[in-house]
C-alpha cells in the first residue's frame, strides 16, 4: 500500500511540474517611436503575469511571455489600451490616447510622416 501511494504522489507531482505556465503571444500595437517602446512595454510588464514585453518599432509587432495562471491575452491588450496604445483591432479610447507625447500622436499622419524621414 505504501508503494502505490508513493506512485501516486510522484506521479501527481511530476504531471504537476511538467505543466507549461508560461505562455507566448504576439499582437499588433500602434505606435511611432522609442518613447511609444517605452510606454506599451511598461504597460505590460506592468501587468501581474507577465515575464517579457518587447516591442518592435518597425513592425508594430508586441511579442509576449505570460504566466496563464496569472493574466491572458485580454488583460494585457487592456493595460495597453489604458496607456493610449491602439492594439490590433480594438483602438485605444481618445481619453488615454491624449495622454501619449505630442511626438508619439500616431493616429496624426504628418507625425508618422516625420518619423519616417
């Protein structure tokens, strides 16, 4: 009886350990420059759960490394909203996108222009 439940601990325990908790995802972020970098990653390592932001300038790609036990995609792309940041499909509300740098207004196509040059 003793060799059955020492199994059965081990084996709860390894299926336990071998569990993947982190997750990856990758979104698109609006934004223009070094200090629109700064803030959507802020914003998300800001956020429970999440171990690695970075975010591409050139791409607008945010590549994501989360703990799922501790937040998801959702919350994430809501911490990114709330600091003024358009994601994907979803655009930031015009309240939290005044709050962005004048240099960092992306939604403004002659600021996007002069980023460009």
């Amino acid at each position: 009886m003793k060799k059955i439940i020492t199994v059965l601990i081990v084996l709860i325990t390894a299926t336990t350990f071998a569990q993947n908790k982190n997750a990856k995802a990758s979104m698109e972020v609006d934004g223009v420059c070094g200090m629109c970098k700064a803030r959507i990653e802020k914003a998300c390592l800001n956020t429970k759960g999440v171990k690695f932001a970075t975010w591409n300038i050139d791409s607008h790609e945010l590549k994501l490394i989360y703990d799922e036990r501790k937040t998801n995609v959702e919350t994430i792309q809501k911490q990114v909203l709330a600091a003024g940041h358009d994601v994907e499909e979803v655009k930031a509300t015009d309240e939290a996108y005044a709050t962005v740098h004048d240099c960092c207004k992306y939604r403004d196509d002659k600021v996007v222009d002069d980023h460009n040059d």
